[in-house]
C-alpha cells in the first residue's frame, strides 16, 4: 500500500518553499516579529513583493489610498494575510505551468480562489476570528492542491481517475478512492505539512471532504467542505469533475446556519469573485 508520504517524499523535482516564504511563515507564527522584519524579507525578492502589492491595492481590498510598502501592507491587513499573500503567489508560480494537467488550468484555480474567498465569507457569517477567516481563505484555497501533485507526478494513475469520473460522472474524490490508497485531500495535505505550513490548515485539507467525522475544528472543517460545495453550485471555475456534493447531515446545524444564510453566501461570494480579478490575471 502507497502512503501520500511516501509519494511526497519520491518526488525529487517537487517544489520546495523558497526561503523567503518560508522565513514569513516562520515569522508569523513568532510572538516577537515586527511588520518591519516581514518586510525586510519579503522586500529582498522583487517580484514577490511587486506581487503582493499589486494584489494590497487591487480592488478586491478596496483602499482608499495606495499602500506602496511590505510594512504599510502588513500595519493595515495583518501578518497572517500578508503570509497568505505570498504563499498564494509562490503556488500560482510553482503550480502553474503544469503540462500534464487533466482539466483546464485556469478554471482549476478560479475553482480554487473561489473557494478560498467563499470559506472567508462564511467565517465570517458565524462569527469567527479574523485569524480563523484568514486561516478558512487559505485552506479553501488549497483544498484541492493535491489534484495538481497527482497530475503532475503520479499522472497514469490520475488518467484513470478522469476517465472514471467522465464515464461514471462521479466526484473525482469517489473515483480515487476506487483507484487508490490514498485521496487528493491526503497528498495536499502532506505537501503542505512538508511545507511546515500551519497544522490546523493542514487538518483542514485533510479533512475537507468528511467534515463531521473530525472532532477537532469541525466548525472550520464544516467551512471549508461548504465553500467547496457551494462554489461548484455557482459553477465558478472546475475541480476536476462537473457533480455538486450532496451537504453532509449535520453541517448547517454544526454552524448555526439555514438556507437563508447559504443565499447570502452565494450572493457575496459572486460579487467578490468579480473583484478577485488580480489572483485571476496571475494564472495567464
């Protein structure tokens, strides 16, 4: 039996976390950083910085006034978002000239950001931390890394997994799990615990596709599985197969929510894809 480990492990020419993302990420989760050191090290690669300000003063923050600083963008949207930045643009760079996908690209990723934006919308809604909002973002956003990897590095067995999918119009996590030993929620999940990124983002790839088995962070689980679930309803961008899951029993309630709430939801998350037209411009 194969373990996502051991294909993580296997791949030489996966992609590692530059150093600079890194050394951001290990900042953010240090209790004495400063907004000056985050700039100090992002301001050192020029194209990462010109990226992540170009995305501060787009419209999908809405600024008044043109934030020209790493420092200024950390001040006014917190570490946490400004780490998020700029992991979304190393994965963009690092993801997205992939030869061997098995769907389009660009809807792929417009899935994905989609995602991301829509698992902040409902942290939002129930209530949750500014940091847990970043935290549902980036997970949503990441929740289906793991199909580019398995593409990529395992595309054989992933050639099954779409035929499957288009012969049976099932959910690609149904047809891998007929295919395999493991699923694209696992292999994300590794890469990214391989990455040293946060271990509750790492939980919520993981689980992102049975949020009411886990008993730690279901309410996050919860969110990340509903922003999936509601962006393929809006038909915003593909993961990888055309089928909408079906809510698992129990979800609304874990949240406190009704279908009232989930209208809101779709509303806000259309308006705001529209506005997220500099993570889009990335991917072309």
């Amino acid at each position: 039996m194969t373990t996502p480990q051991e294909i993580i492990e296997n791949i030489s020419e996966l992609p590692t976390l530059p150093d600079v993302v890194a050394k951001v990420n290990q900042l953010v989760n240090s209790a004495s950083a400063s907004a000056g050191d985050i700039n100090d090290v992002i301001s050192r690669d020029i194209a990462l910085s010109t990226k992540v300000l170009k995305m501060v003063n787009s419209s999908f923050y809405g600024f008044p006034r043109r934030i020209t600083s790493i420092t200024h963008a950390v001040v006014i949207l917190g570490f946490n978002t400004v780490r998020n930045l700029t992991l979304s643009a190393f994965v963009f760079k690092a993801f997205n000239d992939s030869k061997r996908l098995e769907f389009d690209q660009k809807q792929f990723w417009i899935h994905s950001i989609a995602a991301g934006i829509t698992a902040s919308n409902i942290a939002h809604g129930v209530g949750l931390s500014q940091k847990e909002k970043e935290d549902a973002f980036m997970a949503g956003l990441l929740h289906d890394v793991g199909k580019v990897v398995m593409c990529e590095y395992i595309s054989d067995s992933t050639k099954k997994i779409i035929e499957e999918v288009k012969a049976t119009d099932c959910l690609f996590y149904e047809a891998e799990k007929n295919q395999l030993d493991f699923t694209h929620a696992s292999i994300g999940a590794t890469l990214l615990e391989k990455w040293n990124l946060p271990i509750s983002i790492v939980s919520l790839i993981n689980n992102h596709h049975h949020p009411m088995s886990v008993e730690e962070n279901k309410k996050m689980c919860c969110i990340i599985s509903l922003s999936d679930i509601l962006v393929r309803s809006l038909c915003l961008g593909n993961g990888g197969d055309e089928k909408i899951p079906v809510i698992p029993d129990g979800l609304l309630d874990e949240l406190a929510i009704g279908w009232g709430d989930i209208n809101g939801f779709m509303d806000a998350s259309l308006h705001e894809v529209k506005k997220a037209s500099v993570f889009i411009e990335m991917l072309t």
